[in-house]
C-alpha cells in the first residue's frame, strides 16, 4: 500500500509541476542544456528509434538556437509515420502468424532563450496480431487489435545543465544493453523483456549525465505497457554507464513485484553488469543478470556478435540467450541462438529476417524453430 501510495502521488505532483514548467518560461539563469537524451532522428535501419548520444567529457556546451519567431509547436519536432509488417513462422509445427503495426513517432525538444528544457517523446502504435499464440497478456486473444503505447514521456532537462533530468510518463526500464542499444520495433531483440518480465513500464525517475558517467533511477507501476494496480506491482530500477570511446560499460540493478500475464505478481530481483565494445564493423555485446525469482535463483546471460558495413546498409548478428535457475531438483537451463540479418535502404526502408532456435529449455523437449521477416517504412 506504501510503494502504492508513493508511485500515485509521486506522478500526480510531478504531473501537476511539469504543466506548470509547460506554460510557463524556464527557471530564470538556465544555461544553454545538453540533456542526456538529446538525440536526432536515426536512419530506420539503425536499432534506435534516436540516435542518442550523450555529451562525451571533453564535450563543450552548445550555444541555443532558440528561435523566438519559430511556432513553439513546430520548433525543434520531428516526427515520423511508421508502418510495419511481421511474419513469423514456427518451423516444426508449420504454424504461422502476423504482426502488423502503423505508428506515430514524434520527438519535441522544448526551447527558449537560454537553451533546451525539456524533451517529449511520444510513440503510439495500432497494433494487429493474427494467429499469434502465445500473444502479450494486454491483447484479449490471438486475434486482436490494440493501441500500445510504446514511449510516452516527458524528461525535463531545466534542473542542473543535463546533470539532473527529471522523467515522467511511459518509459523503457533503465536495466542493461536496453539504454545504450534501443531495439524499439525490430526483429532484433536483447533480453530485457525475458529476463525483467516487462520491457517498458509507467513512473516516475531521474536521469543524466556528469563527467564520469551517465545514470538513470526510475519508481514504476510493475504492470508494463498498461497502468494497472491489481495486486499493488511496482519496480525500483537503475542502470550507471560509463561510455568510452571503443568500450561502454554499465552495471544495473531492478527489484520489484512484477505482474505477469496470468493477472499474478512475481517477486523479481536483478543485477549485474553489461559491456559493448566496437572495433572496425564489429561489435560484442554482453549482459549478465544474477538475482531470485520467487526466492529461486536465477542467472541470464545474453552474448551477442555482429558486423555492420560501413555505410550501414548491411548488419548480421549471431546471438545466445542463456537462462539458469534453481527449482527444487536442482539447477536447469535454457538456450536461445537467433541469427539475423538487416538491410537499410536510405532512410525509410529496412528490410530483417531472423531465425531463431532454441537449444533446450526448462524440463521440456520441445525445441522449436521461428523464422521472421520483417518490412518497414518510415514517413519523415
């Protein structure tokens, strides 16, 4: 009832503030802003919706360019129509099943005279599934329509020059390689959303960047892409990364009461550290995540190799999903390899396929195959 009780008036008093900073002109002397999600709209075939690079520590400040004349609607906003189809194809019972998406993707930085304040993200999608079994808990069968709210929030970036952000709204959980490399809407996907139970969630946090590193601390509902008390879920999250120039590195930490597909609440600790490392076209990604499920131990691990040609029209990845826990006959495991590949065409275009296999699982035989196809289009 207390985390309850906290999460609900945490969001109605930041609500309440935010509007107020909305209407009215920024706290008088602030500096031109370098915000820690200051980000320009990336090619579609990039990974992340945004590019979002972070200031490095040598980085100076940059001057605003505010323009007072400019619509304060239309002002530093970017959107984008975003459209989508998915099939998946189950390998060793033939089944099959589609996805399909039409979204809008708008990205406001907020401005006046002394810099940017604050930042609107917003992604909105209509979503179709046929024949998808298993399907998210928030669609009512395997045939459904729904608008998912992917990202909806407001950072406010007016409190300390970047170094202390304020964030309200629908967000993804600040846990692993999920901050540095968004998978917002692709086939490629890290393991944030097996290993955490949810991807995105509804709250409250802080943010930013200082000359070391950079963070993020968020108090959410629990319930995922829907606002739901049922069972009173919350999650405490937080990730600390320290970007270098071939190497960033990261450690993060989640507890919470998480709610799950059934309408049940499950008991879920995290954390551990994760590091992506460039060199020339190739890349290696890795995460790994210890903590208790219900009181049962579990260890994840996520490993990832890739290549990506120099002008990012091509980019194939071979990863491994590794999941361990401790049931009451002892430790069992699970293993997941997908092998994917992407192809961008200009800025609109991205064409991937991913197959996926799993290697064993969890006090069963079954170990299917999925291979996926996916086209997009992107309407700037």
């Amino acid at each position: 009832m207390l985390v309850e009780r906290a999460i609900s008036v945490g969001i109605r008093l930041v609500g309440v503030l935010l509007a107020g900073l909305v209407a009215t002109t920024p706290l008088a002397g602030a500096a031109a802003l370098y915000p820690s999600d200051s980000a320009t709209p990336s090619p579609i075939g990039r990974d992340s919706v945004y590019s979002v690079k972070p200031p490095t520590h040598s980085s100076v400040l940059r001057e605003a360019q505010y323009d007072s004349s400019a619509s304060d609607l239309t002002h530093n906003l970017r959107w984008a129509l975003d459209l989508s189809s998915r099939i998946n194809v189950s390998t060793d019972r033939g089944e099959s099943a589609s996805q399909n998406f039409a979204g809008l993707d708008l990205h406001k930085v907020f401005s006046d005279d002394h810099g940017d304040w604050g930042t609107l993200t917003l992604q909105l999608y209509l979503t179709r599934f046929d024949n998808q079994n298993p399907h998210p808990f928030f669609f009512e069968d395997d045939d459904d329509w729904e608008l998912v709210p992917r990202i909806a929030n407001f950072n406010y970036t007016g409190l300390g020059r970047g170094r202390l952000n304020l964030r309200v709204g629908h967000f993804e959980i600040p846990y692993g390689l999920e901050v540095p490399v968004s998978t917002n809407g692709t086939l490629h996907q890290l393991m944030t959303g097996p290993n955490l139970g949810n991807k995105v969630d509804w709250g409250v946090g802080i943010n930013g960047t200082l000359p070391a590193f950079d963070y993020e601390v968020t108090l959410s509902r629990g319930s995922g892409v829907e606002y739901s008390d049922t069972g009173q879920p919350f999650v405490v999250a937080g990730r600390v990364g320290v970007p270098m120039s071939h190497v960033s590195l990261g450690f993060s930490g989640f507890h919470g009461q998480v709610m799950s597909g059934s309408g049940g609440i499950t008991t879920r600790t995290r954390f551990g550290p994760d590091i992506q490392m460039h060199e020339g076209p190739l890349g290696i990604l890795a995460e790994v995540s210890g903590g208790e499920d219900e009181g049962q131990e579990v260890v994840n691990a996520y490993t990832e190799l890739n290549w990506t040609t120099a002008d990012e029209v091509w980019m194939l990845y071979l990863s491994n999903l590794s999941f361990f826990k401790h049931f009451v006959s002892g430790w069992d495991e699970a293993f997941t390899l997908n092998l994917g590949v992407r192809v961008t065409q200009g800025t609109s275009w991205v064409l991937s396929a991913q197959y996926q296999q799993q290697l064993e699982t969890f006090g069963a035989t079954d170990r299917d195959g999925i291979f996926s196809a996916q086209v997009r289009y992107r309407l700037h």
